[in-house]
C-alpha cells in the first residue's frame, strides 16, 4: 500500500501479505496547498469474499468523501472507527489542511465533529454527476482535475490561522516534549483560552486531542513495523505519567492492550 506521498497512517490491523485493498495518497495543485493536504483514493475487490472491516485511527482533518450514492463531507472522528469493505468498489478522498476547511463551512467546525454531512447538505446540489464523472476515470491522475475544478469554483480566501494552526500540529508531531497543552502554550506564545477557542473553531477538536492521538499513531507505527518497545519507557517518551495511563488510553481507543495488539501484527 505504498502511495506518491509515502505510506498512510492510521491503518490498524493491517494484513501485509494479503491486503483486502489498496490505498494511495497524491499531492493537490500548488495554488490549492494552503487548504488541502492530500487526496487519498481507495480501490478494493472483495467479489466472492467475506466483507472486510477496517479499522482507523483519525487525525485532525475534515474530509470530503466522494463515494457512489453515498458522497458526504465527514467531520473529525475523536475515536477509533470503522469502515465495511464488501463486493468491489473505491472511495476518493479530500483531505482537509487541519482547520482548512472553517472558511469553506463559515462556522465553528466543532459542529461537524464525529458528524458526515451528506453532499446535498453541505453544497445545495446533488453529487450524481460528479460521482458518475469521477468513478469514469482510471487512475487518480485522471481524477484529480474534476475535483479541484469543482474546489476551486468554491474557494475561500486564504486565512493566515490555517498555517498558524498547522505549525502547532507539526510542532506537536517532532517535538515530543510538547506533552501537554500548556507546552504549547509557552513554545507559541499563545494565551490557553486563545488557543482552546482557535481550535474549537478551525479544528473542531481540542489541542490535547492533538497531542495524545500523535503519540498514539507514533506507537502504534511502532508496533506495525514490528518493534516491541520498553512500555514503561514508551510511555514516558509519549508524554504519560506512568506505564498504566498509557496502556488504559491506548486500548479505550485501539481496543486492545498494547501487548495484544503487537502480538497480533506478528500472526
């Protein structure tokens, strides 16, 4: 499942021998990078076998999915979720700069947070069209075009809290002694009610979302290539109290131990 942009986080339980699909992500045109990170396109064909459940953890971003007769823009999930691959079929995908997509909705993007609001909703028209227009194409290459022509009818201006906002979420990322919000508070200069709101109102989640959910795809990455860590030290480097926090937050989100989930990558 390797892609132009390198391989997709947040794929659990993923069968490397035998994947039940293919998933490749692709970059967006120069003058559309300030709002979207990357389109991802999903293709499988499951015809004569049991439907497949895949599992994922979620980032920061809002997506919109285009999807026969079930297109939608599908808000920041907060945990774990699930997906039901059956029959033959693909998905293509626009994800979302974190916060980007707050001057396309003009509000508080917390109110589509664990929400999919089906195409209609979101663009007054029906999404049969560009669905049969898309689905026509073979390769990504072919389908990038119709769905930035259709982005780029609906441009808003650029807002400088996007790339403010994403500087903190990279900081996050390769910084880990951020481990709690007041870290970014001092490392960005940034007032705690200041940031809470921006994030309430671009991201749709909370600035302590961010940091557990990256420490958590860091962990996880580092069970699916097959590391089995010192979970006590894991647990510090992460930003955890103790060896217990950690392993509690990773199964209320995972569903397993850390333990049960490594074994599991090694059947």
């Amino acid at each position: 499942m390797q892609s132009k942009l390198g391989k997709p986080i947040g794929l659990l339980n993923v069968n490397k021998e035998t994947p039940k699909f293919s998933v490749s992500l692709h970059s967006p045109s120069a003058d559309l990078t300030h709002f979207i990170e990357h389109y991802w396109v999903v293709c499988w064909d499951l015809r004569g076998q049991e439907p497949h459940l895949q599992e994922n953890l979620p980032h920061p971003s809002v997506h919109l999915v285009f999807e026969k007769d079930n297109s939608r823009i599908v808000g920041v999930v907060k945990g774990r979720f699930s997906v039901l691959l059956r029959e033959q079929g693909a998905v293509f995908g626009v994800k979302f700069r974190p916060g980007a997509y707050y001057p396309f909705l003009k509000k508080n993007v917390s109110e589509i947070t664990n929400r999919m609001v089906p195409f209609r909703a979101a663009f007054g028209m029906s999404s049969n069209a560009l669905e049969q227009q898309l689905f026509a194409q073979e390769t990504a290459e072919q389908m990038i075009p119709l769905a930035e022509f259709f982005i780029r009818e609906r441009l808003p201006e650029p807002d400088i809290h996007i790339d403010f906002i994403n500087t903190i979420i990279q900081g996050v990322i390769s910084d880990r002694s951020i481990v709690k919000v007041d870290d970014i508070v001092n490392r960005f200069s940034i007032p705690m009610r200041q940031l809470q709101l921006l994030f309430r109102q671009y991201v749709g989640i909370s600035p302590k979302w961010i940091i557990q959910r990256y420490r958590l795809h860091e962990a996880v990455e580092k069970m699916t290539n097959g590391d089995i860590p010192d979970w006590s030290k894991l647990a510090l480097d992460l930003g955890y109290y103790d060896q217990a926090h950690f392993i509690k937050d990773f199964k209320s989100i995972i569903g397993k131990s850390p333990e049960e989930y490594t074994k599991l990558q090694g059947e």
